[in-house]
C-alpha cells in the first residue's frame, strides 16, 4: 500500500494528498513533521535525508519533493486524468506547478509564518507588508491567467490545479487585506466544489 509521510497541516503533504485522492488511490498517511516530530529518526533519514516532509514509500520504493511525488502519481495514471499526453499541454500544467513551488509559495512565507505562526507581539509588520505585496503581485498574474481559462491550462483540470490551489488556499486565508479578485475566487470555488479537494479546502492555516 502507498504510505504518505506527513501532517496534513504542510502545504507540500496537501498537495500529495489532494492528488492521491483524486486519483482514488488507496493509502495511509501517517503524522510526521511539525508538532509530531519524527522526522530525524534513522528510519525517516533513510528514507529522506533532508528530514523534511512529505515522503511517499510504496512496496520498497520511496520518493520525497512534493511536485516530484505528485508528477510521479499523475504520470502512472492510465486515463491521464492530471496528467496530459501531450507534451506541450504537459509542459503548460508543469510550468505553473514550477511557479507555485519557485515563486507563488516562497512569496507568502514571510506573511505567513508572521500571522499565523508567530505571536502577535513578536511579529514584523515590514515583513509582513513584503511578503503581502509581492503575493498580491503574483496573485494577479495568476487571476489573468485564470480569466483566460476555466483552469489553469487549457486543457481542464490537471495537477497544477491541485497543486498551485494549495498556495492559493494559503493566500485566500491569511488574516490580511487582500484586493478581489474575481476571477481566482471563482476558480477556488471550483477547487473547493472537487471531494478530493477537502482535506485541503477544509484546512485553517497552521
């Protein structure tokens, strides 16, 4: 059976778990990382040596980097349901899951770790506004884009949805003034219609 390594609070475990169940594969998740620690130990370091999460093992085989695992589940997938055939239509749906990874994620850190995971007293308003401002900015290169399909490619829902729609969760709930934007709300509302969708869209910031 597939096991995932990791709290469902990590955005990189979200976007595993959100993949395997749209896929409706079987699997055990078990807590580790955070809170629940476990991430040091010989046997996690065996497996990941970064002692990050998630970490996926299946029948001897194991694999660690969230878009990595998620590419690999995808890709095995006979009916190609996140994974386009096409290479070019592939390549569309992995250059956003880049995006979410390299640009969109790392963006809202600083905001994120300050209004959610720091005390009020402790926390840095000039990082925070940092951080907001260049989300905000890339949260509207990601609307326009939204406005010129119903999902992020033109070729339906694929795992950059899920993918990118982690972070967009992250940045939709973050206590902070945010503009409206139509077209990505509409979006997450779609997200959030999916049943596979709901470990995720159910989550509050952690």
């Amino acid at each position: 059976m597939l096991r995932i390594w990791g709290r469902i609070t990590s955005i990189n475990v979200q976007k595993v778990v959100w993949c395997a169940d749209e896929l409706g594969l079987e699997y055990e998740r078990i807590d580790v990382g955070g809170a629940f620690g476990g991430t040091k130990t010989p046997e996690y370091l065996a497996m990941n040596p970064n002692s990050y999460v998630p970490t996926i093992e299946e029948d001897g085989f194991t694999l660690y980097e969230s878009n990595a695992i998620v590419r690999y589940l995808a890709a095995r997938d006979g009916e190609a349901r996140l994974w386009p055939r096409d290479l070019r239509a592939r390549a569309d749906a992995d250059r956003w899951m880049e995006w979410q990874s390299n640009t969109f994620t790392p963006a809202m850190r600083d905001a994120f770790w300050q209004l959610v995971r720091t005390p009020e007293a402790e926390r840095d308003a000039a990082a925070i506004e940092k951080s907001r401002a260049a989300s905000e900015r890339l949260a509207v290169i990601l609307d326009a884009q939204l406005a010129r399909n119903e999902y992020l490619t033109a070729n339906g829902f694929t795992a950059a949805d899920l993918v990118v729609g982690c972070s967009a969760h992250r940045w939709l709930n973050l206590p902070l003034q945010r503009p409206k934007l139509a077209n990505l709300e509409r979006w997450y509302g779609l997200l959030k219609s999916r049943p596979a969708s709901r470990q995720v869209t159910s989550q509050k910031l952690s």
